[in-house]
C-alpha cells in the first residue's frame, strides 16, 4: 500500500520549542512544516493538507484556541486532526482543548516517545 | 516531580545541575562529532536563554522558561538516545541533567542517577597526597577520586619517600608543614632521585608559608596550592601535573627505543666489527636495512694448515680449545686494523677491509693485518705448547675486488656479510697458499703505497672454474 507523503504541521511559538521539535520529528522519520501563530497555521493547513497538526495552544494572533474552533467549521480542513499542546497538565485544560475540536492532548514538556504514539495513532485513524 | 515547581526556581536547579556538563564541553580537548553537535550547540544556546530570562525576567517568563526547559529536554533526550556516539565526558554529565528536566526516559533508563558527578578527566592517573592531617588526606581522596584518579596517601615525608620508591605516581601534592621529614626536603630528595626526578609535585600550604613556596618552586616544585583548596583549582593542577608527566613518560620510551635499537646493533655487529665502526653505523642506523650496495673491498682469508687431520687425532675439548686460542688473538688483531669479521668457518677466518666503511688504505691496513696475524702466531703457539697441544700454521690469501656487501639473510637473522667473485677468487688464492705465506692477489697489490712492503716474485694460478691465470705476489715482510 503506497502513501502519500505525510507532513506533520508544528504550530509552536517558542523558537527554541519549536526548533527541538522539529528537528525530534525529522529524525523520527517525519516531514515536518512550521507556523508561529494560530493565523498562519489555518493558512497552511488549507493550503498543504497537514496529515496532523501540532498545536500549541498559547499562541501570539490566534491563539490555539481560537484556532482549533475556526478549523472545525471549516470544511477544507475539518478532517485534519489537532493534538493540542499545552503547559498546563490539568484535566479541565484537556476537557477544554476535546472540546475546542482538538483530537488528542499532549502537555507540555513533551514526553516524546508518548507523542509519537499518539501522532502514529492519529495517521492510522486518518488513513 | 520537578514540573510542581516554580518554573523559577525548576530552571535555577537545571542551570546548577547542567554545570559540570557545560563545563566539559567547554574544554577545547572535548569535540563533538558531526551530526550531534548541532544538538550540542542548541543545548547549549536554550542554557544562554534561560540565564538571560532568569537575569532579566518578564511578564511572560513562566511561559517562555517551560517552553525552553522543553527545549533543552528534547535536546538532552536526544543526545542520550545517541549516547553511544557521544564524547566521554557528555555521557558522564548527561543524565544530570536529564534527571533535572525530569525525563521520563531516565527515570526509567538510568534510576540510579541521584548527584551529579563531576567530569571525569580524560587521563586518570595516581596520585600521591603527602599531608600530616588526615582530614585533609580524607578531603583530597574524595575530590580525586570522584573524577576517576588513584589516590594513595602518606601521613609523613618518610612515608612518602617510600612509597615513591615501590608505586608509579604520576603526581605528588605535597604537605610544606609536616613533622619530621617536611615538604622541602621530599621535594629535594626527590629532585636528587634519577627515577623520581621528572615526577610532577604540587605544593600544599598556607597563605603564610608563601616565602617557602618560592624557594620550592625553584627549587623544582611544579606547582602551588593554598589550603582550603579550591576544588576546581585542585583538579585543574593535577590535570596539568598529569599531562606533564605524560609527556615525560612519552619521551621516556622515545629514549629507551632509541637504546634498544643500539643495543640491537650492538648485539647484531659486535661481533664481526670492531667497535669504531659499530658507533660509526649506530650514528646512522638507516644503514642497516636489509640489502647490499657493490663496493671495493680487501678480502681476507685465513686457516690453519692441516687442522683438519689434525682434529682427527686429538680429543673434542683440546680442538675447540686450539681454535678459541686462535681465534681469540686473530679477532683482536683483525679489529685492530679495522677489518669486518664475515664468517668464521671451521678454521678459516674470512674478514673484509672496507665495509661497512671504505677508507683510502683498505689494501695497506690488510697486509699489515696479515703480517701481524704471522707475527701472533709465536704467542698463541707458545701457549699451545705450554698446554701441551700441537704447533699451528697458518696461511693468508688476499685480494681486492667489488664485492656486494650488506645485511643478508631474513628480518629475523640478518648478518652483515659480503657476496661476489672477488670472495671465490680469494678462496682461490687461499687453497694454493703455502704453509706460513701470506699471498696477495695483484689487484691487491697495484693498491698498495710504494716501498712499506717487501714482496716476492710474481706468482700465476690456475684455479677451477676461473679461465685465466690469478697473479700473487708473497708477502714477505714490512720493508725496512
């Protein structure tokens, strides 16, 4: 069974976050695109059709948030799932972000090897 | 679990706990290969950032601090996932700091990380503590110890000296202030001591004892430290006291390769050389390599008339006693003239004048060797006599001609020798010598000074296996 080539969107503010991750995904085997802000994610998202999307949701212009609602009304990209990342582990963030649209919650420093898990698993349920 | 804290005071306690790492890789002996160092390097640039948040916060601080600690534990996962590659120094420092952003990978990787270990040195070595009190014998063994070095210690200056004697120590801390034998006087004797000499020795003492630790230092102390030590200082010293007697030791084995290989010619060459001429080649051992270069030489050869027959009649131990006698004189007489041994063989003595080392007189010093072989004969037969063994004789041919002279033979058993014609010709010449003659070919002769000998008519040969005729002349004696 042939793919197409699936490129993961890390919307992250935070250059240095943002740089560790990306360079963490490549070596995992990822292609990987970047946004520092919830705007220009949706932008990308229409534009390249994301197999997934990494979220953080504390961002400059749109926040995550924000984001993550406009998304699900869109019908472009309504599909794409969003794992959004937070700082705070607390449960009522994760209610909110599900409730937001997102797919999958991950806190913030990421547990790596749990995050490739849970963006494995949101390829496999999008295939 | 380190994410319930302020990210502050979180930050704050990575930063301490990064410090030995980012120590270690400052060093410019620590390198980071390719593709890691990038990582290393970013690493590096998330610590830059969070000191410069922590020295000038902002409302945002929280925020951006976890995002950075986010960074650096991606960084640090990273590295640690190719520990493998990683320079010594990083894989001791890493998990620290993975301990400090709390990862989960080492917490379950590596649980048994608790403080972090300072850097480990790239050259351990020993170390001897001399300090009349044991706290600080105790204090200098832990701080060592931890960065990988042997530490022995004495309580005194008589211990010490002893234990210098029976341990390799790469470095000495030495106590100035210590009952009986001081500080001073280990370093002198040390100093007067050829196998202790070169060893590194770093002074220990108080700020007010500062007048004796210039007269050590000139006195040959390498080094100083004021107690309380600074630990960082401590390992700093010995780090340099060890790289210095490293370098020692290197040159060291440089010295006695050197010697060994003399020793080898020695052993290879003394015995066919005299020895001016085996110090001539150690001066330029590139020499012996295997192979020959063609040259001119003299050849001699020598045997005892009828030994053969002779042996026969006479038992084992009296043969080789006659012929060690023989021997004996004819070797010494023949290094005296600066002629080359090539082989003795049975009773014959086959020697050479010119190599390894030509000169202009090869010829002349040849003759006169051979007169004086003729002359000894009266010494070493008038022993035989004394012992009761039989009168000897012996006969001389010479002759002059190129030769291939070399070290022939395998790596394992090489032996200076000469191969070519002129060797048959002369064993030629030898066969039909008579008995107490010494006869030259007249190649030979043509290269001898006028009026320093006295020769006989011309004589021609026929010898098997060469078409014409070998012209000799007998050797009778140094012209007046």
């Amino acid at each position: 069974m042939t793919q197409p080539v699936q490129t993961i969107l890390l919307v992250e503010d935070n250059e240095a976050n943002r740089n560790m991750l990306v360079r963490r995904l490549e070596r995992a085997g990822h292609q990987v695109t970047t946004a520092a802000d919830g705007e220009t994610a949706l932008q990308i998202m229409r534009k390249q059709q994301p197999s997934v999307v990494l979220m953080d949701m504390n961002l400059p212009i749109m926040d995550g948030w924000t984001a993550c609602r406009e998304a699900r009304l869109d019908g472009l990209i309504r599909n794409i799932p969003i794992i959004a990342l937070t700082a705070h582990a607390m449960e009522e963030d994760k209610q909110r972000a599900l409730e937001a649209g997102c797919a999958e919650y991950a806190t913030k420093p990421v547990d790596f090897p749990d995050l490739l898990a849970k963006i494995a698993a949101q390829l496999d349920a999008s295939c | 679990m380190a994410e319930t804290d302020q990210p502050e005071v979180w930050a704050r306690r990575i930063l301490s706990s990064a410090e030995p790492m980012l120590a270690a890789i400052a060093r410019p002996t620590v390198t980071i290969d390719p593709p890691m160092d990038a990582d290393v390097q970013a690493l590096e640039e998330g610590f830059v950032r969070v000191r410069e948040l922590l020295a000038v916060p902002t409302p945002d601080m929280n925020h951006d601090l976890l995002n950075l600690i986010g960074a650096i534990r991606g960084y640090a996962e990273m590295l640690f996932e190719e520990m493998s590659k990683l320079h010594p120094v990083m894989k001791e420092t890493l998990p620290a700091l993975l301990a400090a952003v709390g990862s989960n990978q080492i917490t379950l990787e590596m649980p048994q990380v608790t403080e972090g270990p300072l850097p480990r040195r790239e050259a351990p070595g020993v170390i001897l503590a001399v300090d009349d009190m044991p706290e600080n014998r105790e204090l200098i063994s832990r701080l060592l110890s931890r960065v990988g070095h042997t530490v022995i210690s004495a309580e005194s200056g008589e211990e010490a000296l002893e234990l210098l004697e029976t341990r390799g120590v790469d470095v000495v801390l030495l106590d100035l202030m210590m009952p009986g034998i001081g500080g001073a006087e280990v370093l002198r004797r040390m100093k007067e001591n050829e196998d202790l000499r070169a060893t590194p020795v770093v002074m220990i003492s108080g700020r007010q004892d500062m007048d004796q630790i210039i007269a050590c230092i000139q006195a040959g102390a390498d080094d100083y430290l004021l107690k309380p030590f600074n630990p960082v200082l401590l390992q700093a010293r010995i780090s340099a006291g060890i790289e210095r007697k490293r370098w020692h030791d290197r040159e060291e084995d440089y010295r006695h390769q050197l010697e060994r290989n003399e020793r080898f010619i020695r052993r290879t060459f003394g015995r066919y050389l005299s020895d001016d001429i085996v110090d001539q080649l150690l001066e330029a051992p590139e020499g012996l390599e295997l192979g020959g270069d063609l040259r001119e030489v003299t050849i001699m050869m020598s045997d005892i008339c009828g030994f053969t027959s002779l042996a026969e009649h006479l038992p084992p131990t009296d043969v080789v006693s006659l012929l060690n006698r023989y021997f004996e004189h004819m070797t010494d007489i023949i290094f005296e003239h600066e002629g080359t041994i090539d082989e003795f063989l049975g009773d014959a003595i086959l020697a050479v004048f010119g190599a390894p080392r030509r000169r202009d007189n090869d010829p002349e010093r040849a003759v006169r060797c051979a007169l004086a072989m003729r002359d000894a004969m009266d010494t070493v037969n008038a022993a035989n006599e004394a012992a009761g063994l039989p009168v000897l004789s012996q006969r001389i041919a010479l002759n002059t001609g190129t030769v291939i002279a070399g070290n022939i033979g395998s790596e394992q058993r090489a032996k200076y020798g000469c191969v070519g014609h002129a060797m048959n010709v002369t064993s030629r010449i030898e066969g039909q010598t008579d008995t107490d003659e010494i006869l030259i070919a007249a190649a030979t002769r043509d290269h001898l000074p006028d009026g320093i000998f006295i020769l006989g008519e011309p004589r021609e040969l026929l010898a098997k296996g060469i078409e014409d005729a070998i012209v000799t002349y007998p050797v009778l004696g140094l012209a007046p």
